[in-house]
C-alpha cells in the first residue's frame, strides 16, 4: 500500500539522504517517502480486492506534477510581477500578478476537492505535530507546512492587495508593504528548501570546518 499523507509527504520532491552532519541521524523525511509494497504486483485495497501496486504510486506521481507544474506558474508569476511594478512596465506587472492571483485561486479550488489524503489539500501544520518534532529532531520538518502555509498567505495578500490598488489608489503602499514582506517569506523558503534538499551536509561540513580552525574542535 502506498502511505501516503499530506502532513508527511513532500509535495514536490523527496530531498536526498544526508552525506554528513554534526551527529548521526536518519535523513531528514526518510520516513515520509512511500512506503513501496514488497509484492510489486499486487496490494489491497481497502475492501479486500487485489489492485496494481503501481496504481497508488501513478496517482501520487501525477499529483506531483501537477503540484510542479502549479509551482511553477505561482513563483514565475511572482518573479515577473515583483521586477515589473514599475509604472513603465504596468502592464506586464498587471497580467504576472493576476496569474498569480489565479494561480492562488486554482489551488484553492483543487485542495477544496481534493481528498483528504492527497498531497493537492492544503498543507496541515498542528501543534502536537511541532512538540512531536521538536522532542524527536526526526521525519518531516514541520517548517516545511509553516513555510508553505505562510507563502500561500502572503503572496495571497500580496496580490489580493494588488487587484485592489488597481481600482483604489491609496492601496498601493499596503500592495508594496505586502510585496516587500512575501519577499522575505520567499528567500526564508529558499534558503530552507536548499538547507534541507541537499545543502544541509554542506552547510553543517562548513560549520565543523569553522568550530576546527577557531576552537580545534572537530
Ligand atoms: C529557487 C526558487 C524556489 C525553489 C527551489 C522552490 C522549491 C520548493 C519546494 C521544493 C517546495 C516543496 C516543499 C515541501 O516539500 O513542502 C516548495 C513549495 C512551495 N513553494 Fe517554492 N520554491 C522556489 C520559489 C518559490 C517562490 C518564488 C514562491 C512564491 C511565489 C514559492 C512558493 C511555494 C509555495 C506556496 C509552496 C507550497 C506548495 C503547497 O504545498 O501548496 N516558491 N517550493
Ligand atoms: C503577487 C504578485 C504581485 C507582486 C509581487 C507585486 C509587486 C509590486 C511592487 C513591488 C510594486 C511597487 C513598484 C514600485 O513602486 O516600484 C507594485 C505596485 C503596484 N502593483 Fe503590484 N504586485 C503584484 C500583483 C499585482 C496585481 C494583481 C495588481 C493588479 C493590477 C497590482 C497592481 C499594482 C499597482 C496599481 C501598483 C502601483 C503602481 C505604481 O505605483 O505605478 N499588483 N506591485
């Protein structure tokens, strides 16, 4: 069977194992990737009938996709939109940002019909699922979800606020504000993206190199 959970599972790829790090640890999320049948052929389903094994895995690769796909729009949007606010360049500013503001408005209607163990819901961030996270220091990091959550909020707000400045003039700071603080929100999500999918051994390797050359410590 494939366990797959929207609270686990990385909605669009699964990072690489650690190479290195100040202690040894499983790799970050090697419990969320699928848990693939040791009988390729055949799994039950949950009323006792046999099915392809692969089918559970084809789902979960199309709602991948489509997740990239989405992506790829939202942050493309955003790109063009944040480097042509400028009056000159209006009008493209104007087509990006309502890309965006569908591309929001998409997502929101495919997680509202989506069901509830597909990685096309809303990402879910509990606070039993941060303690548990903290006490264990293992599987999915929550600040994957908070990240994600706090992206879709503020890029939201970002170019809500835009569509609103079309009409009302004296919306244009609060539209520039909201902008400046999804920025921020972006290069955090960056910056952890790299950390975790394969950056992190690098950074920890330079940290020990550090710690070696000021304090001897290895
Ligand atoms: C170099 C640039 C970027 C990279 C490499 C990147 C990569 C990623 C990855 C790997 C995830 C999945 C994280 C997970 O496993 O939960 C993700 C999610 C997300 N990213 Fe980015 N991202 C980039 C830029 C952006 C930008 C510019 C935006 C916003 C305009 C953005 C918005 C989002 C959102 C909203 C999600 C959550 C998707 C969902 O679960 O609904 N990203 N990104
Ligand atoms: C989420 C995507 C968006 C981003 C990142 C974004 C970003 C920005 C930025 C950075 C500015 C300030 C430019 C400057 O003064 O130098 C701006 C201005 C503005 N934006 Fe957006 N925006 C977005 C979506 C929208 C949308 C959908 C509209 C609706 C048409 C819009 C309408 C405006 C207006 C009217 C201004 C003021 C333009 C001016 O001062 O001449 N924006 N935006």
């Amino acid at each position: 069977m494939t366990a797959v959970t929207q609270t686990e599972t990385p909605p669009l790829s699964t990072p690489r194992p650690a190479r290195g790090g100040l202690k040894s640890e499983a790799p970050a999320g090697a419990d969320w990737r699928v848990e693939r049948p040791r009988d390729h052929s055949r799994v039950s389903q949950a009323d006792g009938r046999p099915r392809p094994a692969s089918e559970g895995l084809k789902k979960r690769s199309t709602q991948i996709a489509v997740l990239r796909l989405w992506h790829a729009v939202l942050a493309g949007g955003f790109v063009v939109a944040w480097a042509t606010g400028d009056e000159n360049t209006y009008a493209l500013h104007q087509f990006s940002g309502y890309v965006v503001l569908a591309a929001l408005m998409v997502r929101g209607l495919i997680a509202a019909f989506s069901p509830a163990d597909s990685l096309l819901g809303w990402p879910k961030l509990s606070r039993a699922q941060v303690w548990d996270w903290l006490a264990i220091r293992r599987g999915r990091n929550p600040l994957f979800a908070g990240l994600a959550l706090a992206l879709l909020a503020t890029v939201a707000a970002t170019a809500a606020s835009g569509a609103i400045a079309d009409w009302v003039t004296w919306m244009e700071h609060p539209h520039e504000a909201a902008s400046d603080i999804t920025l921020a929100v972006i290069f955090a999500h960056i910056a952890f993206v790299f950390y975790q999918y394969g950056g992190r051994p690098w950074v920890l390797t330079q940290i020990r190199r550090i710690r070696a050359s000021l304090w001897g410590m290895k």
